[in-house]
C-alpha cells in the first residue's frame, strides 16, 4: 500500500474519529441539558413543597431532585465528557458544566437534603404559650450545620472557577448559580450561628434580659430611625415575657457622655452621641449605639442587659402580614396601614409627646403578646419576615457576652460596620433628620453607585444620593409636631437633612458636589475611614442630587450599605469592582 493511500486511510479514520466524538459529545450534551433542565424544575418544586408544608410532598419532591441532579453529576463525570473539556473555546465551558453538575448533586444530596428532611421541624422554633422549646433547636442544630458546611462548599467550589472565558449565555447562568449559593450559603452560616446561640439566649442556663429598642422612621437617623419605645424582654428555659417599658425621649440629655468619645467620635458626631439617649444612633455601628444605649439604661433602671435589640417601623408591618391585624386601643393595625398609621398619624391624633408614647408602648405590648401566644397563621412566614427584614437592615441585635457577640459579629443582624479583622468592608450612606421633625415620613431617597475606572490598585466609584420632600399640598396645615423646625427655622414643608458618607477602611474621597455645585470635603475621619457631611435644605417636590467621587479597593465586591426609611424595600445595594 502506498504511503499516500496510507496517510489517506489514516485521515479519513482520524475525521471519521473526530466526527464520532463530536457527535458522541453532542449527544450527551443534549442529555445533560436535560437533566439540568429537569433539575431546575425539581428545584422549583421543591420550593412549592417547602412553602406547603406537607412533608410527603417534600420527600418526593427532594427524591426528584436528587435523581435529575445526580444524573447531570453521572453524564459529566465520564470519559466523554473529559474528551469535551479539551475542544478548544468549547473545553472551559465543558468544565464550567460539569463543575455545576456535581455541585447541584451535592447540595441536593448534603444540602438541602438534610434540611428538607426537617422542614417541618421549624415550626417549632416560633413561641407558643409565650415559651419557645429549646431541645427542639438543639435537634435542628446538626442538619443545620450539614446544610451550612455544603452550601459554602459549593460556593468555594463554583467561583474556583474561571467564568470570564465561557460563552455569554452561559457565562451568565453560572454567575447567577453562583451567586444564588453564595447568598445561600451565607444565609445558612447566620441560621447555623442563630440556632447555635438561640438556646443560650432563650436562658436555656440562665436568666437573661434584652432591651428591645422600636425606631421610628419618621425622624430619620444613621441606623433607621429616632429610638422610641423600648421594652424589656425576659428569657428563661425558652420562656419569654415582656417586662418594663420606657421611651427614650424620657431619659433627657446628660451633661456628659455616659461612655467615654473617642476624638473621631466628637469630631464627626458631636458629643449628643453620648450624652442623648436619642442620639445614640448618630453613628450607623450597632454595637457602638448599643453600648451606649445600653449604659444610660442601666445607669437609670435596675436592670443588667444581656442584650439590645431593635427593629424598625417597617419590620412591625412585616411582622403583621403574618400575624395579622391587631386591636391597639382605636386602632386596627395592619401589614398595609402600620406604617402610615405609626408614622404619621399618630402625631395628628396625639399630639401630646406622653400620649404618643403611651400609643406607641401600647404597640409594642400587643405585638409582642400577639407573636409571644403562638397565634400565627404560617409560623415560616414569620422567620421569613424576620429574615427579610434583617438583610434589609432594619434588625439587629447585640449581645453583651463578649464570645456571645464574637459569634454574630460577621453577620448583618449584629449591624456592625467593621470586619473581625476591624476593617470596615462597606461604604456607608447615612440619612439623618436636622429639622427635629417627623418629616422624614415624607422622604425618599435612593442611592446609586458605579464604577467609572480602574487602576492596578484602585477603582473610581461615583455614589450618587437622590433626595426629594413629598409632604401634602399644602404642608402649612400640617401640625408643628410633624413639621419641626422650631431650632432650625425652616419653614412647614421643609426638611434639613444631613448625608453623610463614610469610606471603606484607606477609601478616599476624590470629589463631592451638592446640586452639582463642587465642594471641598472637611478632612474628618472615623479611625482609617474618611467622612464626608453634606447639609441639603429640601424644599417641597424639588429633588436634589449628593454626588462623591470616591476611591475604593480595587477588587471583590462592596457592599454599598444605606439607611433604611420607609418603603419596604432594601435601600442598599452591592457594587462589584473592576
């Protein structure tokens, strides 16, 4: 045979070869699209299972899963899949697939397998009969931890992965796996520490008392809104009960600041930080207003504190979508009326401060006996809303157990505006109300940010804070005790409002314009964050616009963390970097 037949004969077997691995390939592609596909589906009835309650159907539905996503694991963990992987442009996006694959089957299997199997369970983690039973968290505790472990397994394993080279579609889908587990993942971190701690703070060994602090969004401040009713919360063997009430408006103003100021402190929030209960929350750092708070409770009533908790307006209406209405004196309290009602007008039918406060305990006593009996319709919904609320940042809780608190530190629920390392990963835009007012009710706001370039060592953001006033048409008829303003003279309808801005830890401010006016920031610092204030007068539908050009790290993602107000949604946002 001649060399030209033989290297004919050779070809044709090598394309014949080639042919047959891209049809063998092809094929099975076909088939583990499929099964993903039908892992999505078994995914989303899962979550219908979930949300029923009926724990057969969340075994069969878990069944499904696991099946169609092993079976997506099973068709990219052979050898033709390998031979996939190493087509050139198409090899990254083969391994990309079979990364998802086992990934998916995992979690279906050490995932949400193990909390599946327990969903049911979680209603006993809601009161009843005013006591929560404390041995039924401690069983939840291992499937919780199983759960937690493979989420952020899965997390570590998916953005291992290069995705910048995989085609754009799905390039966008495994971003958007991947972001889905990580938020999973960081979400079941948080339910492991809770119910890790939850039997320690339902005085499981000892008696405890938290301090549960109500804001009021009307009068804006860095963490959500002015510290109004505060009530006592006993704990002990899982029993809870409500113990004595105050307002913080009743603790006047001390001569000095009932902790020591740092000179960053005095500097940037005045000593009202220390020296006003109701200023507490000048600075947006929970722990800090916490101990603060919590040293002028103490100084003024008997009680010790294990803890300070607050939640904000808004969670109150989140809680009553659960709950549903209430009976507080006159008023029918419920999801879609507890902000107006609460926020506003309470003050035109009370206008007397003492009253608004007898009003306002009142509130808390009913909600708190409500969600205490166990008189919830869908005990979940409850823990969604709770959660809801804490992503938003309208929760937080701190503990004054030292290793306590270390446990929760990382998390948003502890409100904490610095890593375990001390670094402050965020930028943070705080509103605060300069009228004395109850204006805020009528704010909004939003906050936007983007990168706008790169260097080796840094990006540019450019945030930019939208304000506008939206009182009645005619804000002269409004009552002096919404309207405000006696200190500063600002007319009805007005708002004084201060913005500030602080960077993350070795940020740098590189421009600042009010209404597109420049200004030069004050060079005022919090330890190694660099502040900046702005002071907008705000007159009645006319929006004005707070614009910083600011340097932050050059990689990873920021969290862009803003006050809190009024609508049910979560005001702040996630900027990613170059």
């Amino acid at each position: 045979m001649s060399r030209r037949r033989v290297l004919l004969l050779c070809t044709g077997t090598l394309v014949i070869l080639l042919v047959g691995l891209g049809l063998l390939v092809g094929w099975r592609a076909l088939q583990v699209n499929d099964a993903l596909q039908q892992a999505v589906r078994d995914a989303e009835d899962l979550q219908t299972a979930l949300e029923s309650g009926e724990q057969a159907d969340i075994d069969e539905a878990l069944s499904a899963l696991q099946s169609s996503a092993g079976e997506s694991a099973d068709l990219t963990s052979g050898p033709i899949w390998s031979v996939a992987t190493w087509v050139p442009y198409l090899g990254d996006d083969a391994t990309g697939v079979r990364t998802a694959s086992r990934v998916v089957s995992d979690l279906a299997d050490d995932g949400v397998g193990p909390l599946a199997e327990t969903a049911t369970e979680l209603d006993r983690l809601l009161p009843r009969d005013g006591r929560i039973d404390t041995g039924a968290v401690e069983e939840l505790q291992e499937p919780v931890a199983t759960a937690a472990e493979s989420l952020m397994r899965a997390s570590e394993d998916l953005q291992a992965q290069d995705s910048s080279r995989y085609v754009d579609r799905f390039r966008l889908e495994y971003r958007e796996l991947t972001s889905l587990i990580t938020e999973a993942a960081q979400a079941m971190d948080s339910a492991q520490v809770a119910v890790d701690l939850l039997p320690e703070v339902l005085g499981a060994e000892d008696r405890r008392n938290y301090l549960l602090v109500f804001q009021n969004n009307a009068e804006i401040r860095s963490t959500g809104g002015l510290p109004g009713a505060m009530s006592i919360i006993t704990t002990e063997d899982g029993r809870i009960s409500l113990g004595r009430q105050d307002s913080a408006n009743r603790f006047g103003e001390r001569a000095t600041p009932v902790l020591p100021l740092s000179k960053d402190e005095k500097a940037v929030f005045s000593e009202k930080l220390g020296t006003y209960m109701l200023d507490a929350n000048f600075t947006p750092d929970w722990p800090r207003a916490a101990a603060l708070i919590r040293a002028r409770w103490e100084e003024v009533h008997p009680e010790r504190l294990d803890g300070v908790l607050t939640v904000d307006t808004v969670t109150v209406s989140y809680l009553l979508g659960v709950t549903g209405p209430v009976q507080v004196g006159d008023y029918t309290l419920t999801a879609d009326n507890a902000v107006d009602t609460l926020l506003n007008q309470v003050y035109i039918d009370f206008p007397a401060p003492v009253d608004q406060d007898a009003f306002f305990q009142l509130v808390a006593k009913t909600v708190f006996e409500k969600i205490a009996s166990g008189e919830v319709g869908k005990p979940r919904e409850l823990l969604r809303a709770l959660v809801r609320a804490g992503d938003e940042g309208r929760v937080a809780v701190h503990l004054s157990d030292e290793a306590e608190q270390e446990r929760i530190a990382a998390r948003r629920v502890a409100g904490s505006t610095r890593d375990a390392n001390g670094v402050a990963q965020a930028l943070n835009i705080l509103l605060q109300d300069a009228t004395g007012s109850k204006m805020s009710y009528y704010l909004d706001y939003r906050t936007r940010a983007a990168v706008t370039s790169c260097t080796a060592e840094v990006a540019r953001v450019r945030v930019t804070t939208t304000l506008v006033s939206e009182p009645p048409a005619y804000p002269a008829s409004l009552q002096r005790n919404i309207t405000g303003g006696a200190n500063t003279g600002t007319k009805p309808g007005d708002q004084l409002v201060q913005v500030r801005l602080l960077t993350p830890s070795e940020g740098r401010i590189r421009g600042f314009t009010i209404r597109g006016k420049k200004y030069g920031p004050r060079s005022l610092y919090l330890e190694d964050r660099q502040v900046s204030t702005a002071y907008l007068l705000l007159e009645p539908e006319q929006p004005a616009d707070v614009v910083w050009v600011v340097d932050v790290p050059r990689d990873g993602e920021i969290p862009v963390r803003v006050t809190p107000g009024i609508e049910p949604r979560d005001y702040s946002t996630i900027l990613r970097g170059c």
